[in-house]
C-alpha cells in the first residue's frame, strides 16, 4: 500500500484576542470530563482551525497525561503557551476552568440550600447511575485510541487489577507502566509508536500552523535560567497565600488544611480527574469529614452537568466543607462555602500551570523520539485500567447504597443502562443523556409513594 500525504497551506497566525476568544468559547462548552473536552480540542485545534498538527496534538496531551492534575486542563495550556508563551498558557488554562467555577459555587449553594427539596434530590438520583455511564463511556473512548495492540491492553489490564484488587497506589502503577512503555519501546518499538493506530500508511494532513516540523518557537527553548524563574514565581504563588491562611486563621485552619490536602492531590495523583477521585474521596470524606460520602457523589453528578475540568469537583467539595465547618459563623454560610470553594479550586490548579510551564521546553525538543513517547503511551495505556476501576467504585456506591449485603437499586441500574445505551448505540451527548437522565430521576422519585 503506498503511502500517501494530503498538503494544504497552513491558515494565518493567530492574534492573542481570537485565542482568548476561542479559549473562553471552549471554557463555556467543554462538557463531558476529560475525553469529551479533549475531542472537542483536537476538532477545533487539529481538524478544523489547524493549530496544530495531530503529532504535536497527541505528544501534548501524552505528556499532559503522566502529569497530576486534570489533562485537559493541562493540555489547553500547553497549547495556548506554546501559541502566545507564558501569558497566552495562562488565559487558555485559566479560562478553561472559570465558567465552571462560577457555575459550581451556584450550584453547590442550590444543592445546601435546597437539597432536600424532592425535586433536587430526585434529578441528581437520575443523573448519578448517567454517571457511571459516562465514566464507562470514557475509559472506552480512550481505550479506542490509546490501546491500539495487545501489549497496551495488556498494561490496560494490569493497571486495573493493581488498583482494584491489590489497592496499589496509582504513582507506583504510572511508574510500572513507564517503565514497560520505556523497555517495550527498545525491544518493540512499533507497538508503542504513537499514531500508529489509525489510518495505517497514510500520512497526517499537515499544513498546521504548529505542524510537525515546525521549529519550536524561542520562547519554548529550554533553558535553565528560565527554568529558574518559573520555579521561583511557583513557589511565591504558593507560598504567599499559603502562609497568609496560616498566619491569619493558624495551621489547623479548615482552609489552611484545605490548601496543604489540595496542593498534595494536585501534585500526588495522577491520571486526571477520573484517577485523582478517590484520593480526594479518601480525604474529604474519611479523614476531614467536610462532606458526607453521599455528598461526594452527588458533587460528582453536579460537576458532570457542568462544563470545565471534572476536577472541578473539588470546588463542590470545598464548598460543602466551608459551609458546613460554618468558617465564618452561622450567619455567613454562603461566604464561607465561597471562600473555601476559591481558596480549594486555587490550590488545586496552581501547581498544573507551573508543570507545564517548567515541563514544555523540555518536551518540546523530545517530540517525535521513541525513547520520551514510548513510556508516555505505556502510561496512558495504564490510565486506562484507572478509569475503568473508578467506574467500578462509583456503581459500588450508586446501584448498591447499603452495601452488597443490601438490595441493589433496579430503578438506578435501569437508568444505567438507558444512559449506557444512549451514549454507545444512539450516539447521544453527555449533556442530553444528563438531562434525559435527571428528568427519569425526577419521575421516580415522585412516583416511588404511589408505588408503595
């Protein structure tokens, strides 16, 4: 079969306003957690505006993917440094999570104060089991494209029964899986080549603004000195608040404890939100006690009905807990939820600018080296394995609510897998599916009396 190459002129350079447009577009639309946003990034980026090449696209977001934190996220600030350096990763990484901010603190404030009313509690029973399908959804999604061979689903599998069987920690299971993905790449090279698995002996259309071969620019050249600064501004931006909570409310502090857990979830766990959830479910529940594990889940149903980072989660959870801590009083719940839902979201994000700030010159000049990408692509294969056990984790906990000793819930399965077959057969979006969803949820909770 020969090869061939579609060639088409890359479009015009991109003004610092239109990115910040599109940036704040992708901020407000970006539903449907990490698979979901990054689609909708490589449509827009790589196959409709040509920012960038699919290579350039695929090293990104592999290297966004071995980092902690929330991958797309992650990858939205890489590209909008790499387009307009440290200013222009700034607003795409930043924009990407302040509409789901603002959204989250309302909800988070309707949930408190309104929770118990029939009609709010019985949508959010309709949208947790349409969680477990969008997690399910998810780890096949990126099952599709990571897991292009038997040896990557291999590691796949192995990443799932470390964590669900023996409970190892995800960073020893990411370290395995690099390792594989760097010793594999040696002796097999071809299946941990990345972009080996579609459209074989056909070459990726450039005529992207950042194509293949394009020179990295000047300003993500590594160097130490630059290397030195961004550190050194990091660590001012987490010192300083961080010191001023300490000094101001003391150590043991709800909000000075809730920006030490935070920046340790931020730094500690990896694989994106999908894997950083039951870290945070371990502290927020079990050892803080801000939430109630029932809320846990019900903040995770509303952070899938709004756009931004699943991650985002954490704001819901920061929220609760500064509401319920009662910071500034009982007279000031509001605030307090507010305060904690900043001071936790800040916390959270911080350290994902200042990684892909340090990290991208240096990743920048291993794109397209087998020896860097082989171990990138073991690791996302491993990821993969994570989801599926969050998955697990979450139905657990929603068709199960007493435990297996329990009756299962059949009216939370069945909208399960209406929701499974929504999403896979009819090719449904997230955000249809939710609503859809909810409003099921709502039906059965109102009529669950007439039923007896």
């Amino acid at each position: 079969m020969p090869t061939t190459t579609s060639t088409t002129v890359a479009p015009p350079a991109v003004s610092p306003g239109a990115a910040f447009l599109y940036w704040l577009k992708l901020g407000c639309i970006s539903f449907g957690g990490p698979t979901g946003q990054i689609a909708i990034m490589h449509h827009d980026l790589v196959e409709k505006k040509r920012w960038i090449s699919e290579q350039r696209f695929l090293h990104a977001l592999n290297y966004c993917m071995v980092l902690p934190g929330p991958e797309a996220q992650q990858l939205a600030t890489y590209i909008g440094w790499l387009m307009h350096k440290t200013a222009g990763g700034i607003v795409a990484g930043t924009l990407f999570v302040l509409p789901s901010l603002f959204v989250l603190i309302g909800l988070s404030w309707i949930y408190l104060a309104w929770g118990d009313v029939p009609a709010v509690s019985g949508v959010l029973y309709g949208i947790k089991p349409a969680v477990i399908a969008i997690v399910l959804f998810a780890a096949w999604r990126i099952g599709t494209r990571a897991l292009r061979n038997s040896t990557l689903w291999a590691i796949a599998a192995a990443a799932f029964i470390a964590i669900f069987v023996f409970k190892l920690p995800f960073p020893s299971i990411i370290l395995g899986a690099g390792l594989i993905g760097y010793v594999g790449g040696r002796l097999q090279p071809a299946r941990f080549a990345t972009g080996g698995g579609h459209a074989s002996g056909v070459a990726a259309t450039t005529g992207a603004l950042i194509d293949d071969d394009t020179p990295t620019p000047a300003h993500a050249v590594f160097t130490w000195s630059r290397v030195t600064r961004i550190a050194a501004c990091g660590a001012a931006l987490w010192a300083l608040p961080m010191g001023a909570l300490i000094y101001r409310f003391g150590w043991e502090h709800t909000l000075s404890q809730m920006g030490w857990f935070f920046t340790k979830a931020a730094l500690l766990t990896f694989g994106g939100a999908y894997a950083v959830l039951p870290y945070v479910y371990q502290g927020g529940v079990e050892q803080y006690h801000w939430l109630t594990a029932t809320q846990m889940i019900d903040g995770l149903a509303l952070g899938e009905t709004t756009p931004g980072p699943l991650i985002m989660v954490v704001t819901f959870i920061g929220f609760v807990g500064g509401w319920t801590k009662q910071l500034f009083g009982a007279d000031s719940l509001a605030t307090a939820g507010i305060v904690a839902g900043v001071v936790v979201t800040y916390f959270t994000f911080l350290p994902s600018f200042i990684m892909i700030f340090l990290g991208g010159p240096l990743i920048e000049t291993t794109h397209g080296n087998l020896k860097f990408t082989a171990p990138l692509t073991g690791i996302t294969a491993a990821v993969v394995g994570v989801i599926l056990n969050l998955a697990v984790f979450f139905a657990w906990h929603v068709l199960w609510p007493q435990g297996f000793a329990g009756r299962p819930d059949f009216a939370a399965a069945l909208i399960c897998v209406v929701a499974g077959i929504a999403l896979w057969r009819c090719r449904i979006g997230i955000i249809p599916v939710i609503v859809g969803c909810g409003a099921a949820g709502l039906a059965v909770t109102l009529l669950r009396p007439f039923a007896g």
